[in-house]
C-alpha cells in the first residue's frame, strides 16, 4: 500500500488489519451472533455485513452442505416385504 494511503488511513489503518486477522470459527460466531441479535431485536441492523462477512471464502457459510457417501435403497414395489421378513426369521 502506498504511504500516501497509510498516512490518510492513520491509526484506523492498524485498526481494521488487526479485525482482518480474527480466524474463521471466531468469524463465524461474529455472523451468527449478528443475526441472532437482529432476530432476537426484531431489527436487520448489520444484515448486509453479516452476509458479506459470512460469504468470505474463508467461512463460505451460505453453501448448502454437501452430502457425501449417502446411499439411499428402496425395494421395488413388486416386493412383498412381509413375506421376506417372515422367511428371514425361519
């Protein structure tokens, strides 16, 4: 950054780096207490910067979760599940 920049950023400057190294989980937590707050005040103060903070590649809160070795069966329907269950027990 150039010091022209640094010189008008100021103390602020030393300020907002300090913020941009607050990790991941903590980062999450500030997201989540935000809307909470909100929900709880029936107010959407902070909304927009909660989603954009949530959105970080770092958190990348709002992606659904993926579902990985999901294994989904389902018997035909010409099965008569009854009758199996009844044989398995013999």
């Amino acid at each position: 950054m150039p010091n022209a920049v640094w010189r008008k950023m100021g103390k602020n400057a030393k300020k907002l780096i300090k913020l941009g190294e607050v990790d991941p989980k903590m980062q999450e937590k500030i997201v989540r207490g935000r809307l909470v707050e909100n929900t709880l005040k029936g107010k959407d103060g902070g909304t927009m910067s909660a989603k954009v903070l949530g959105s970080d590649k770092r958190v990348n809160m709002w992606t659904p979760e993926q579902q990985n070795n999901v294994l989904i069966l389902q018997a035909p329907n010409h099965v008569d599940i009854d009758k199996m269950l009844k044989e398995g027990d013999g």
